[in-house]
C-alpha cells in the first residue's frame, strides 16, 4: 500500500498554522490540513481568513518547507480509541477531542478500513492527545505518529 500520510492540524492544536508546517516538515510529513477556524468555544482563533500576515507567513513556509495542502478543516472526527464505547456525551467528546491513542494502539479495526479504501488515498492523521498524561514535544509527536501510521499500513498490507 501506498498511502500519503497527512498531518492533521487538531493533532498539534497548541501551534499556530506556521508551526504546524514546519513540525509537519520536520516529522517527515509531505501534507498538512490546516484549521483555519474554530471547532468549539474557547478554541484559539488564528487570524487565517483573507491576507493576513499569518496567511502569508503559512504559505511562505509551506513553500520554503516542501509540504503541501491536503484540505482546510474545522473538525472531523477520526482516529483510534478504544474499543468500548464512551458512557457519556462527555466521555465522547474528550475522547474524540483530546484522548484519542495513536494508530494501532486501540481497538478499532483500522487495519481493516485500510484494505477498504483505495490504496492511493491520503492518510490524514488527526489524533489529538492532548488529555493524555504522556503528552509529547509536538515534531516528537508528530513523527511517533506518523511511524505508528505506517505500521498499520504495512500490516494492512501483510494481512491484505
């Protein structure tokens, strides 16, 4: 399987857009999806919308760097979690929002879904953690969960 894995910007919500590229870039990542608003209240706005220095500053970097653009989002909800379902609506958000475990570390068949989509699809890893005690440094982050990424692709692929 060759999947291009993209890095999601709930993944490491606590950067900024220019930060996001170049932890992106970093971590090895070819592709990013950027949030350009909020998802929730009290989610940090980053001045995005039109030509704002910040824009600019985003897209200089995302030239300089190489990494490209997979899509702009406010929210999507995927990723591993664990098998059982949340007790609550609470219990959901916070694991949807920011205790979601790395690819292949839970109890979905994720391996599954890879063999069902077409191999040539983006792999867009959005995984916040940021409820979790192990948090990791952001580019650390980045690259354990783009490695984890890769090994349930190349297990999809052995068991395929």
């Amino acid at each position: 399987m060759t999947h291009a894995l993209c890095l999601a910007h709930l993944t490491l919500i606590e950067l900024a857009p220019p930060q996001v590229v170049e932890a992106a870039a970093a971590a090895g990542f070819e592709l990013v999806s950027l949030r350009l608003a909020p998802a929730s209240a009290g989610e940090h706005q980053h001045p995005m919308i039109g030509g704002t220095p910040m824009m600019r500053e985003t897209l200089a970097r995302l030239r300089d760097l190489g990494v490209r653009v997979n899509d702009v989002e406010l929210i999507r909800l995927t990723g591993d979690a664990p098998r059982e379902r949340p007790h609550s609506e609470e219990e959901l958000l916070f694991q949807a929002r920011q205790a979601r475990l790395p690819p292949g570390r839970g109890g979905l068949d994720l391996q599954g879904m890879l063999r069902a989509i077409p191999a040539d699809s983006v792999i867009s890893i959005e995984t916040p953690m940021h409820g979790r005690p192990d948090l990791l440094p952001p580019v650390e982050r980045a690259r354990m969960l783009r490695q984890a990424t890769l090994d349930v692709i190349d297990e999809a692929g052995r068991r395929g």
